[in-house]
C-alpha cells in the first residue's frame, strides 16, 4: 500500500511540476515576445513620401531653416505661443520657452548653423502628432553635437505646429 501510495503522490508531483513548468515557459514566452500594438487611432508613418508625413515635417522644417538663418521670427512661426523647449547636455535639463530660444538662436553670429534630422518616426492621432529622431547639429559644416530629437505637435485649424520640444544633446557623434 505505501509503494501504491508513494507512486501515486510521485506521478501527482510530477503532473504538477509540469504544468508548473508549460505554464510558466508560456508566461515567459508572452511576456518577451514583442507584439506592435495597433489601434485604429493611432498610425506609423512609414519613412516613404506620404502627404501626412510631408504635412507633419513641415514646421520642423520651417524651424530648421529659420534657425539656420538666425531669423527669431521665423523661428517661432511654426510653434504654439506659450510652447516649450527641455534640452538635455550631461543629464541636466535646460527649460526655455520657444520665445527664449528664438532670441537666443536668432541672435547674429559668426558660424553658420545647421540642424538635420534622419530616420523620423512619426505617430499621429488625429490632431496631435509626435516625431522622433536623431540629429547632428552642425557648425559651420562640422557636426558640434548630436541626439535625438522629441518635437510635440498639434493640428490647428488644418495647420500642424510645434508644441514643445525635446532632445538630448552629446558631444561623442563620431568623426562626421
């Protein structure tokens, strides 16, 4: 009977540690295999020329090219009064309003400035839209600093505009 009743509890535990074991191997497998969530509200643009893309780069391009031209007022156009800037040197964060940067940018200087982006990722949800993507800042055609760049943008009135702006800024961009 005990022999009867050892193999019994044996073949019990071993059930058990089983599916123990497959359920926690699923649990595992779940919790690491990544699924892109999709909703019907929310849409990655793909880095072709699609007309939503071209609209939402459209006044980060505009604050580009002011910025390049030192030109405060055509820094701000493309931007919500009120809209502010977190840039990020050695893990500390610089808040300025755009007003600020516009006149700190917009200010004449000797070097010739330039910011480009590469490889935006877009997301859009109706009239709000976020990009992210790395940049070079270049001064007078040699890259002083790099990082990513997080532009906040709302659509109002048809017309996408920069709501606030984020990036990070480091020194070791390689020799570009």
């Amino acid at each position: 009977m005990k022999t009867t009743s050892h193999a019994f509890l044996s073949f019990y535990f071993v059930t058990l540690a089983t599916v123990c074991a497959v359920f926690l191997i699923s649990s595992l497998h779940a919790a690491t295999t990544h699924v892109p969530a999709r909703s019907a509200l929310t849409l990655e643009i793909p880095s072709g020329d699609s007309a939503v893309q071209q609209a939402v780069m459209v006044p980060i391009n505009q604050m580009f090219d002011g910025m390049s031209k030192r030109d405060a007022a055509a820094i701000k156009k493309p931007v919500l009064a009120g809209g502010s800037m977190v840039l990020m040197r050695d893990g500390k964060p610089t808040q300025m309003t755009f007003e600020d940067f516009a006149t700190r940018v917009g200010k004449p200087g000797t070097a010739q400035i330039q910011e480009r982006i590469h490889d935006p990722l877009v997301r859009i949800d109706h009239d709000l839209a976020v990009v992210w993507a790395p940049f070079e800042f270049l001064a007078d055609g040699k890259v002083d600093h790099c990082g990513t760049d997080l532009f906040n943008l709302v659509r109002i009135d048809g017309n996408w505009i920069i709501a606030s702006v984020a990036d990070t800024g480091r020194k070791d961009c390689g020799n570009k």
